[in-house]
C-alpha cells in the first residue's frame, strides 16, 4: 500500500497515512475535524523503504565473489 501525505489548510496539521489506491482521498482533519484536508505529492511513494528484519546487506553479495576470495587467500 501507498504512503499518502496529507495537510490540512485549516489548522495545518501534516501527517501520513497508508491506505489503498482505490480509496478515495480522506478529507476530514483528525485534529481540527474541519473538511479542510489536501493530499499532497510527496516523495515518499517513488522510493523503496525496506523495513523490518531480514533484510541485509549480505543478502545482495555474490557467493561466487566470497568463494573466489578466499581462494586467492588460501594460494598466497
């Protein structure tokens, strides 16, 4: 799911919100609860954000590197 920034023009209260494409916009301000709320375009949602455990640097190392490495180690 898309992460969709919204601020509200009444009070200006900013935050983020994960919800489906399909539905429509919020436009009431859980702060203020005026119907004051826009969506903004932010950069977050062209970007990708691992979170979370299991992902690890080592997980994108070729093996056949770490192989090869050790061997020209091991001939010295």
């Amino acid at each position: 799911m898309p992460t969709y920034e919204y601020r509200c023009s009444g009070c200006g209260y900013f935050y983020e919100v994960f919800h489906k494409i399909s539905q429509d916009p919020l436009k009431t301000c859980p702060k203020c609860s005026k119907e004051s709320l826009k969506r903004c375009i932010g950069g977050k949602n062209a970007q990708l954000n691992f979170k979370g455990s299991g992902f690890y640097i080592t997980d994108y190392v070729k093996k056949t590197e770490s192989k090869n490495s050790k061997n020209s180690s091991e001939n010295k």
